[in-house]
C-alpha cells in the first residue's frame, strides 16, 4: 500500500513536471519565485509578530501608548491571559498560514483554492494509512508523553489542577484544530501544489525544509518525526490532491499527544 501510494505520487508529479517545463521553456517562473518568496515572509511573520513580548515591545514604542496598555493588560494581567496569548499566536499563524496565501491565489494567480489542496472528493480514499500511522504513533505518543520535555510542553494551554476544561481547555483545543488546519494548507496546499509543476516530486522534499525548521525548539524527538511527517503528509497530499487527511492525522496524534500528558501529570 505505501509502495503504491509513493509510486503513484511520483509518477504523476514527474510526468506533469516534464510537461509544464517542457511548455515553459527557459522562462522565468514568477509564480514559484512569489511563492518561495511568500513562504520565508509569512514564516518571518508568524516568528516575530505571533511573539507577545515582540509585539508588546513594538507597541511600546510607538504614540499607540493606550493600545499597548491595552495589549499588556489582556496578554499578561487578565485572568485569562494565557488563553488569550494563546489564541493571537493561533491567529497569527491563520494571517500568514491561509489569509495571505489564499488571497495570493485568488487574486494573483487567479486559481481556485481545490487547485492548492482544499478539496474533499478523494480525499480520504487512503485512510487505510491514517488508521496505520495512528497505530505507529500512539504507542510512540504514549512512550514520550512520560517525558519531562513533553509534560512541560504539552498541552500547550496549562491545564491546572482543580480547573474546569471547560470554558478555556475547549476553546483552545478548538483553535489549535485551526491552527493545524492552516498550517496543513500552508505546506501541503500551498507550497507544495505550488511548486509542484517546477519541482515535481521533489516538492515534497523541498517543503519538508521549512516545514522541519519550524520545530525547531520542540524536543528532539517531535523534531526529527517531524521530517518523517512532513515526507509522508506530502505524498498523500500530491497523491490526493487534498490535505484533509494530513489535517486529521496531525490533529490526531496532537489531540492524543495533550490527553496523555495530562494523563501523567494526573489531570485526568
């Protein structure tokens, strides 16, 4: 099954690749130059604007001397202030991870968004490799959940004891949902069905860069699975044509990965 699903993937890029580079010629391909050059802005973006301090202490100093109080007193002072720094971040990432691509597409390069992934039909023809790498990961998500460096990090909302899940810890599981969902149309949607026609296969390869750097940070463990992700993920996408399954896989073992940790630190 994953032998006929990398072949597939393969073969179809390639000989559409060899196409398009044989019709383009020698010309300059201003669409992959935009979005190479979009993706390294909006990942500059989401590291500098999506940090708190760094947008407290950009407020700070400019006249907006009321609109930075303001800022300071929801990110740190109000009683909620976690979640809420919580929830910029989240919307940081769906600014630069979808807004940005989708208006590039809709109204530069002039294509429809099923063009760049968002398409259900067929897309989850291959849950059989949903359902494997579930089996793959639980154990591992399992094993690692014991760690200090996964219960420190995991979940990302401190859930503390005697606290309700409800409101806060619903509502954060909700936009980490988004948060995955744009971060899979931004790597698996956008640049890789961007790229593709130059790159063909390889795209995947070449997506898989940036997408491995922004675990940087994360334990070694998540990072280096997360190559491994981002070469999986990627095939299915280019042989689906669709992220839909790359969003439940990551949201998954993301979900499980929050429960199980909570589950070691004696919150459930």
């Amino acid at each position: 099954m994953i032998k006929r699903i990398f072949s597939t993937a393969y073969t179809s890029a390639e000989n559409d690749s060899e196409t398009y580079r044989l019709q383009k010629g020698t010309k300059p391909d201003y669409k992959v130059m935009l979005i190479c050059v979009t993706v390294a802005f909006s990942l500059t973006m989401i590291k500098y604007l999506g940090d708190v301090r760094f947008m407290l202490s950009f407020l700070q100093g400019t006249r907006f001397t009321n609109l930075a109080a303001s800022f300071d007193n929801i990110m740190t002072v109000n009683k909620n202030a976690e979640l809420y720094r919580l929830l910029y971040w989240v919307g940081t990432m769906i600014v630069f991870y979808f807004i940005v691509p989708v208006a590039l597409i809709r109204f530069v390069f002039k294509q429809t968004l099923s063009d760049y992934g968002l398409r259900l039909k067929g897309a989850f023809k291959d849950y059989q490799l949903y359902v494997l790498m579930l089996c793959v990961m639980i154990p591992l998500v399992l094993f690692f959940s014991r760690t200090q460096s996964f219960q420190e990090r995991y979940p990302f909302y401190d859930v503390r004891k005697g606290e309700s899940f409800y409101p806060n810890f619903v509502i954060w599981e909700i936009f980490y949902f988004l948060q995955f969902f744009a971060l899979e149309f931004f790597f698996r949607g956008f640049m890789l069905h961007g790229t593709k026609q130059r790159f063909g296969f390889y795209s995947v390869f070449v997506m898989t860069i940036p997408y491995c750097m922004i675990h940087y940070g994360k334990p070694l463990p998540e990072t280096i699975a997360a190559i491994i992700a981002g070469i999986v993920l990627g095939t299915l996408s280019l042989k689906s044509r669709s992220i839909w399954l790359g969003v439940a896989i990551h949201y998954s073992v993301a979900i499980t990965m929050d429960l199980c940790s909570m589950y070691q630190k004696g919150l459930l």
